[in-house]
C-alpha cells in the first residue's frame, strides 16, 4: 500500500512558495548541482571527515549515478544508462541492463538501477529500509556547479517583473561547472503531493538565522539528477534517498535556483529498497539481466496501455 504522505511543516512551504509539479519542470535541464552556502562554494570536493560514502557518487554523462555493490548503480531513471565515472575511472555500462523501479502496484518510479563492468573497487553502501523520517542532519552529494554570484529577490534578472517579497530572499546565480560535491541538510518531511509518482521527502535551503541551518547548507540546482542524500539509522551511514527533483518560487527565473527556500525532493529509497536490496544482490548473469530488463520493459508498456 502506498504510504500516506503526511503534511507536517509542508503547509506553512506551500503557502510561502508556488511549486511547479510537473515532473517534466523539474528535469527540463540536465545540470546536476549541489550549491552550497559555506565559504565561497567551491569546497567540499573530497570526502567529509564523517564520510557516508562519497567515493560511491559518480558521474554519467555530466549527471549523478551512485554506485551500490555487485556492479549495480542506482540513478534518477530519466537520466538513464550509460558508462560511468567512479573515483576518476571510466565503467562500462552492460547493455539492456536497465530496470526502472516502481511501487509494486504498477507506478514507475524516477529511480533506475544498471550494471557496469568491471567490478569498482569500491565499498558496498548500504540502503535504507527504515521507513521513518532521516532525521539529524544529512549529506547531500552530487557531480555539480560552483556557487556564482550572489542575489537577491530584489535582482529584476532573478524575479519575474513584480514585487518581490519583503525582506529580500538572498541566494546565488549558478556558476560554472564543477566535480562531485557534498553539503548537509535536514529532512524537513515527506512530500505530500500525490501527483507524483515517486515516493520522496525534501530538504529546504534553509536561511542562516534559522534553527534548521547546517554549516555547509546544500541545495540542489534546479535539474539536478541522480544525486545521493545520506542519513544515519543509529551510529552506520546509509543511502536514504536519490536526489531527482527541485522546487522554487513561482516567480523565479531558472539558473537561480540556490534561492534560500528553494527545496530538494528525494526519492524515499526505504519505499523501494526490498526490490533494490534483492537485484543487487549478486552480480547478474547476462541471461538475468536481460529477463529483468524484459521485465520491466512489459510493466512499462503495460502501465502505457493502462494510461492511454
């Protein structure tokens, strides 16, 4: 059964902010950023001292993958297969080895698994199966943009001609493109909105004056995909959720989407983990690997029957 999104704090977010829903707003750009708010926004590029399992955060095709065990990587589904760079080193993708996740009643997720070959020489990560809130404070990681210059909802060039809101909302343009980074955040709660269709939670760039504020406070740039949200069950890290969406101001201009109060949806990887946990299990057989991508390829077409 799908679980009951709960409203929480979202209500006070949705009467200050004007989402966009569509899923295809959210992915219209392939950039993939984690925009941080501590120093100069260049930092954060190794591992933290506390590392969750930022080796296991790569890149394909200038978006995010992350790498999960047994020659599986786990990705935001419409960024698709394809070779894969870990810790500098190139990975083949196995063609058809694509399988896109769903919540056993038939809805496609925003969450793809596929191999590679060789096997990395990188630790196992473990996934999430506790179905409660991450709470504390968590890493976010992803192959991203520096942080350029900052604004203001005041700047013409970030709102849409009107009057912006008062005080201003401070934030950043995007900057260049840059390697892998991490940030931390807090869980603000389960998304609530049942248009769709992949279980998540989100995260809020959160001002510096708030009692939610972290020291390297992260958000994802609008287009972000594939990137990882790391929270700790008891003293051991664990990969929470698959960075696959953002959220802003309905009046705000793209490539500004670091605005503080801009947030992060995640796909909820505790509601998927069952099926994740038992393809990764082994390393595939070709033969496997194709029944699990015809599989998968009749409940897609399926569901698009279904739907017409």
């Amino acid at each position: 059964m799908r679980r009951e999104s709960r409203i929480g704090s979202m209500v006070g977010v949705v009467r200050a902010l004007a989402f966009a829903i569509a899923a295809s707003a959210f992915i219209a750009l392939p950039a993939v950023a984690v925009i941080i708010d501590s120093g100069d926004g260049t930092g954060n590029v190794t591992p933290p001292p506390d590392d969750p399992g930022f080796i296991n955060v790569g890149r394909k095709s200038g978006l995010s993958v992350v790498y999960l065990r047994n020659g599986w990587v786990l990705t935001a589904n419409h960024v698709g297969i394809g070779d894969v760079i870990l810790d500098g080193i190139t990975y083949s993708h196995i063609p058809g080895s694509g399988i896109q996740l769903d919540d056993g009643m038939g809805t496609l997720a925003d969450l793809l698994l596929f191999s590679i070959t060789p096997l990395p020489p990188i630790p196992d990560l473990p996934v999430r199966t506790n179905p409660a809130l991450p709470t504390g404070e968590v890493i976010m990681a992803g192959g991203g943009r520096n942080r350029g210059a900052a604004t203001d909802s005041d700047d013409p060039g970030v709102w849409l001609p009107q009057p912006g809101p008062i005080p201003a909302i401070p934030g950043w343009y995007w900057g260049s493109a840059g390697p892998v980074r991490w940030g931390t955040n807090e869980v603000t709660d389960f998304w609530s909105f049942s248009t769709l269709d992949t279980e998540s939670f989100y995260t809020t760039f959160d001002y510096t004056t708030s009692s939610d504020h972290t020291f390297h406070e992260c958000q994802a740039a609008n287009g972000d995909s594939g990137g990882a949200l790391f929270a700790k069950d008891g003293p051991d890290w664990e990969l929470a959720g698959i960075i696959w969406a953002v959220a802003g101001y309905g009046d705000q201009i793209g490539n500004t989407s670091a605005l503080r109060g801009n947030v992060t949806l995640v796909a909820d990887l505790s509601y998927y983990s069952a099926d994740i946990n038992t393809i990764t299990a082994t390393v595939p057989e070709p033969s496997v690997v194709l029944q699990y991508a015809v599989a998968a390829g009749l409940l897609s077409l399926f569901v698009r029957r279904r739907s017409a």
